[in-house]
C-alpha cells in the first residue's frame, strides 16, 4: 500500500483511523449512500439482530456471538441473523462460528443464511430491528449506513461512528461484555422510546 501510495496523486478513504490516513495526499470523503434506494420498507420483525457482510476475522464476528451467548444467558428475548460468505482462506473461520453456536445452544436463536446481492439488502435491513457491525476503527463499513438508512439501529464500534452516532449505539472496540450490555439495554426499551431512537438515528444518515 505505500508503495502504491508513490505512484497515486490522491488517496481517498472514509476513515480518520484508515492506514491511508497518514499520507498527505490522502482525502478523507463521505461514505455515500443511495438513500432513495436504502429506506425503511415492509414489516420489521422485533428484537431482531442482524449482521451482514463477508465472513473473515477481520470483521470479528466471534465478538457478535459472544454477546449473543451473554444474552441469552440472561434471558433476553431476541433472534440474530449473520447473512455472509468467506472466502476460501477463511473457510474454517466460518466454520468456528457455526460450531461456537452449537456449542453454546444458540441455533435456536442464531441462523447463518448465505451473502446476497447489495440489491437485496434493503429488504433485509428493514426487516431487523439492530444492525451490528464489529470491524476495528478504520474500516469504516457502508453497511452501517445502509442498515441506518432503513431504519435499523446500527451498532459499531467505529471511532469515526462514535463521533456522530446516538453513545447507546457505540460499543468498545473487542469489548463483547459492554456490546451485550448495550444491546441489553436497546431490547428491553418500549416502542415509544425505541421509534423516538430509530427517527433520531435516521436523521444522523
């Protein structure tokens, strides 16, 4: 990549914290969404929890299923959705997390269910009430967005998502005992304050 950076006249990201920050050259741009084409649409399904996106380690999914774990444990009413496909290198990564959820009894509220095409993903979005995305600071996920824009709660740990986003929808970075803790606290509101969060969080888009 710095290498690479020699050659460029501009370097684009959406991050603050992306490894391409430090160069000179670099343009920090807006994420940028189709927001005519990510809003909220059909019947959305309650304490309902989704992650979508590539299966790799780098988007620390184990950390999603431990507050998943934490959960219910607790008692917490909810269902979560990990839609996504690895590649081939991340194969037994994948498969880590399905056994992680036989192990701890989860499959009765956890499904994997395969990648889709971006065009299906509003549908999907609109159809989960929290979207959870656990990538580091510095890869600042479209997904994020895209899930906000049609009017899921997005949770991320992000440091640039935590400079504009409602503290109840940021999580520390690793930290899935405070993620389970934060989503504890979303399930449990009545619809009243819920509505009132997901209209606030529509306007931050």
């Amino acid at each position: 990549t710095d290498v690479a950076s020699l050659f460029a006249t501009k370097v684009f990201c959406t991050s603050k914290h992306s490894y391409t920050a430090k160069y000179q050259k670099t343009v920090v741009m807006p994420v940028g969404i189709d927001t005519a084409r990510f809003k909220p649409q059909g019947e959305r399904v309650p304490h309902s929890i989704l992650s979508l996106g590539r299966i790799a380690p780098s988007k620390n999914l184990e950390l999603i299923l431990e507050a998943l774990k934490t959960l219910k444990q607790q008692g917490a009413d909810f269902t979560a959705s990990i839609y996504g496909d690895s590649l081939p290198q991340d194969t037994e990564y994948h498969e880590q997390l399905r056994r992680f959820v036989s192990e701890h009894t989860l499959a009765d509220r956890v499904r994997f269910l395969p990648g889709i095409p971006n065009a299906e993903t509003p549908g999907v979005f609109s159809r989960h009430q929290i979207f959870v995305n656990a990538s580091a600071s510095g890869m600042f996920d479209k997904t994020i967005f895209e899930a906000g824009a049609c009017g899921a709660l997005s949770f991320a740990s992000s440091a640039d998502y935590a400079e504009t986003a409602d503290p109840r929808l940021v999580f520390k970075e690793k930290d899935a005992h405070d993620l389970a803790q934060k989503l504890a606290v979303i399930l449990s509101l009545d619809a009243p304050t819920l509505s009132a969060l997901q209209r606030s969080s529509e306007q931050n888009i």
